[in-house]
C-alpha cells in the first residue's frame, strides 16, 4: 500500500485500505510527539521493591525524570527570563506552542541548537552588538553591512530593503510547505502574515478570515491576535502561538479535528522557518566579511577599528611597541 496518499487526495476520497494507512501514520506520528511527555500520577505511590522513586511536590515520577527535573529547577528563571526580554505577560507566555517548538529545537544537532538559541534570543553579533563589545565606539561598526547606512539590529537582519530578492528566493520553500496541496487555509494565512512582516508592509490578514469556513474562522481570528502579542519577529523565529496547531487540526473540509495532523502541519512550517532565517543570516556573514575596502574593514571587526585609533595618535604607543 502506497504511504501518504493523502498528501495528493482528499482523505475521503481515498479507499479504505489507504485511509486506514493514512490512520495508522498518524498515530504513528502521535506517538513521536507525545512518547517523551512526562508519565505523572499524583496518586501513584512507592512501589515496593523499588530502592528509589521520585516525587516533585505531590507527584510522582514514573518517566522521563531528566526533563522534569530540569523543568522544575530551571523552569521558573526561565520563563521569567523570557517574559523580561520580551515584554511578554504570563498570558502571552502560555499562549506559545511550545509543545511543537520544543519538538523542533530537540530535533536539531547540537551545533544547530546553538546557533538557534542565539538567534531565539538575538543573541547574534549584528551592528548594535559590536559596537556595543567595541573598545572603540566607532559608529561604523553598528551599520548593517549590505545597505551600510541603517543600524543592525536582530530584525533587520531580515528586514533590510537591499535583502528583498534574496529574502523572497528562500522564503518561497516555507511557501511551498504552507500551500501545498491539499493545503490547509489557516497556514496560508500564517504564511502571508509572515510575509508581511518581512516585507515592512501593514499586516491585513485578518481580511482573509471570512474566506474560511465557519468552524475555522474563530481559532484563525484568536491566533492572528495572539500571534500580534507574541510578536510577528518572533514568528520568523518559530515562535507561534498554539492557536495555529489548533486551527490546522480540524480538517478544511469537515469539522473533523486531529491533533497529530496539526502538529505535523506546523513542525513542518518551523523547519522551514528555521531554513530560511539560516540561509539568510549566512547570506548576510558572507555580505559582511567578503568586502575588503576601508568602510567594511572596520564594519568587520573591532579589532581594525583599534588599530587605526592607534595608528592616529602614535604617541600612545610605547616605544617597546
């Protein structure tokens, strides 16, 4: 039996051999995402026998202690961390869907999770944070390297005006991944709200809402305001709100909701995502340290800077030197 015919055929439309196939997939996928939550009872108690258990205030572990451990002991500082960068309440914190983020992050080589976590929380060395390291203020080193005369922050990175071509050439696989057929409508809205964004220009989805069939278009117009709480920025990034899965689990022809499907859905979107900011920001280091004229080598490292300020007033040199 031929796997995914759902991907080119309604599901209805397919015969029972394959719909039972496409049910099976999808509870295989159920248990890929779901097989490392956490497996708690509070009424669990001591099995006898068993030289240690452990219980995190009323509760007992049964599995995946390492994870919860953590949780618990750097869960809080955490949250807040996040919440403090961000401006975020505790509303708009629980309101991420961070079941299929983590997902995704966990999914990553290690090398890959680095450059993620630096860039989740605009840790990346653009303009503002050079000139900011520098031991010298030069301006200069706070200018974006591709348009030189805007300051770099982590959003210009992708928002930079002289970017426009290349950020539509890799923004057409998220796409792709969000249109294809049979494509759900909420990730199309998803998608052009993203794009938008990208694109400095006013973001009007919510005229698409009305588009969408009934049932949809309440968990659609919730996520399009949650996800402006989040931050759109933050949606380049992978950041969602939980309101899209939601959407992409009731199928667009029926009211028939599988969690799985929307999961899937949206891992699908992050990893997208998660390609096309990469390829931006090596485009943008390939700008930065391919240029060799005098403007661009102080852009490029502190380091030049210093020595010209030195080289200018020699008398601070000592002889030795």
């Amino acid at each position: 039996m031929k796997a995914h015919q759902d991907d080119d055929h309604p599901y209805d439309e397919l015969s029972r051999a394959a719909r039972l196939n496409v049910d099976a997939d999808r509870l295989a996928t159920w248990y890929r995402d779901h097989k490392t939550l956490p497996q708690t009872r509070q009424s669990t108690s001591h099995a006898p026998g068993t030289a240690v258990s452990i219980s995190i205030g009323h509760t007992r572990l049964t599995g995946n202690f390492d994870s919860s451990i953590r949780q618990h002991v750097n869960g809080y500082q955490a949250r807040q961390y996040i919440k403090d960068a961000r401006d975020w309440d505790d509303a708009t914190f629980d309101n991420v869907d961070w079941h299929n983020f983590g997902q995704h992050f966990k999914a990553l080589p290690i090398t890959a999770r680095i450059q993620r976590t630096k860039l989740i929380h605009r840790w990346q060395p653009v303009g503002t944070q050079r000139l900011r390291d520098a031991k010298i203020k030069d301006p200069l080193l706070a200018l974006c390297p591709t348009c030189q005369h805007t300051t770099e922050t982590p959003d210009h990175v992708f928002l930079c005006d002289q970017r426009k071509s290349l950020r539509h050439r890799h923004y057409q696989p998220v796409t792709k991944i969000t249109h294809r057929k049979p494509h759900h409508p909420a990730l199309v809205i998803l998608s052009n709200g993203i794009y938008q964004w990208l694109s400095s220009e006013p973001i009007t989805i919510q005229d698409q809402v009305t588009t969408l069939p009934i049932f949809l278009q309440e968990t659609v117009s919730a996520a399009i305001y949650e996800q402006y709480d989040i931050g759109w920025n933050n949606a380049i990034r992978g950041i969602l709100t939980s309101k899209w899965a939601e959407a992409a689990s009731t199928h667009h022809t029926t009211e028939h909701y599988e969690n799985d499907i929307g999961n899937g859905h949206i891992d699908r979107t992050i990893r997208a995502l998660h390609t096309f900011t990469t390829e931006i920001w090596d485009a943008r280091n390939k700008q930065l340290h391919r240029r060799d004229d005098e403007m661009a080598a102080r852009i490029r490292t502190p380091i030049d800077a210093v020595i010209k300020h030195l080289h200018a007033q020699s008398h601070l040199l000592h002889s030795a030197d």
